[in-house]
C-alpha cells in the first residue's frame, strides 16, 4: 500500500507532461488543417468560393486567384502530413504557424480596408470576415508555438491511455476552433459584420 502512495506522490516528469501537450497541440492542428484542405476542396463549388474569396482579401491575386487557392489547399495538405509524421512535425509546426500567420496578415489588411468577404476557411461558411477571425487564428499559433517551444518530444511520453486523452483534447479544442463562428454567435456576442461584396469575378 505504502509503495502505490510513494508512487502516486512522486513527481511526475515535466518532460513527458509537456510531450503529452505537444502531443495534443499537434492533434489540434492536424485537424483544423485536415477539415480546412477537405472543405476547401471536396468539390468545384466549395474550390471556387474559396478562390473568389481569396481574390477579395487578397486584391493583389487577381489573375491568379486559382493557383493561389490551389496553393493554400496544398500547402495546407502538407501541413497534416508533416504534422503527423514525428521526424518532420517540427517543420509541419513552423509551417502551419507561417500559414496562420499569413492568413491573418490578410485578414487584418482586408478588415482595414474595410473589405469583409467572406471566410472560406472551412469551405461553406459564409461569415464576413472579422475580429473573430483573428481570434481564431490566434488560438491556432498560440497551439502552434507552444507545441514548437515546449520541451516534450516524441517517445517521452509513452502512456498509451495518457496519449489517448492528449488526442481527444486536441480533437476537442479542434473542434472548437472550426466551431467558431457559431460559438461566437451563441456565447460571445460577436456578431458578424454586414456583408460586403466587391464584385469579384467569378
């Protein structure tokens, strides 16, 4: 009975605490990235609207809005693979941060030039882009820098029933971040701006 309690009260390694995070963080993201590439390209309908969209926050991809979007999707395609694979998450991280971050830079610019297409993030939603959004993307490079800057790495964590909760809680805070809007909607009390339209195309 005495060695169960020494057990229980001995300190848990930081290390393979934080691999488990890591773990969860890169579960998070291979999701979200996963659900944006699938939504964003299931069919011509759901391709074409992400391209108009990326045309209207992006002015300058004018022309060349379908290599573009074909880009992102692609890149966004990458992202999962490298996130998922151990030898090269560190790269899937740094990437899926980049790519945020430019969707983010876009976003912003498009919001001060008063331009609110709309997000096409994950294929259908027509939510104007706004401060939600931003939000949004903030949630995504904060999971994205924590798994990069922490100090667990793959095989210091090697409890299969602690691996199994870090996946359902980054499916979980996945989840939630594609849910957004709709959160946003129900439990903030972030309406979305009044849809905009430039004329775009199609």
């Amino acid at each position: 009975m005495s060695g169960a309690v020494d057990t229980f009260r001995r300190p848990f390694p930081v290390g393979r605490m934080m691999s488990y995070v890591v773990f969860g963080c890169r579960c998070a993201l291979i999701v979200v990235f996963a659900v944006s590439a699938i939504s964003k390209s299931r069919n011509r309908t759901s391709f074409a609207a992400f391209r108009r969209a990326t045309i209207e926050l992006v002015p300058a991809a004018r022309g060349h809005g379908t290599p573009l979007a074909a880009a992102v999707v692609a890149a966004e395609f990458v992202i999962v693979v490298g996130l998922a694979v151990p030898d090269t998450a560190t790269a899937g991280l740094l990437a899926a941060g980049a790519l945020v971050t430019a969707f983010t830079v876009a976003i912003a610019t498009a919001l001060h030039r008063g331009v609110t297409a709309s997000c096409r993030c994950f294929g259908g939603s027509s939510t104007p882009v706004g401060a939600r959004h931003l939000v949004r993307n903030a949630v995504l490079i904060v999971l994205a820098v924590l798994a990069f800057v922490l100090p667990g790495h793959d095989g210091d964590g090697n409890d299969l029933a602690a691996l199994g909760l870090a996946a359902v809680a980054g499916v979980v805070v996945a989840l939630l971040v594609i849910s957004f809007d709709a959160l946003a909607d129900l439990f903030l009390g972030m309406p979305p701006p009044p849809p905009h339209h430039e004329g775009i195309p199609s």
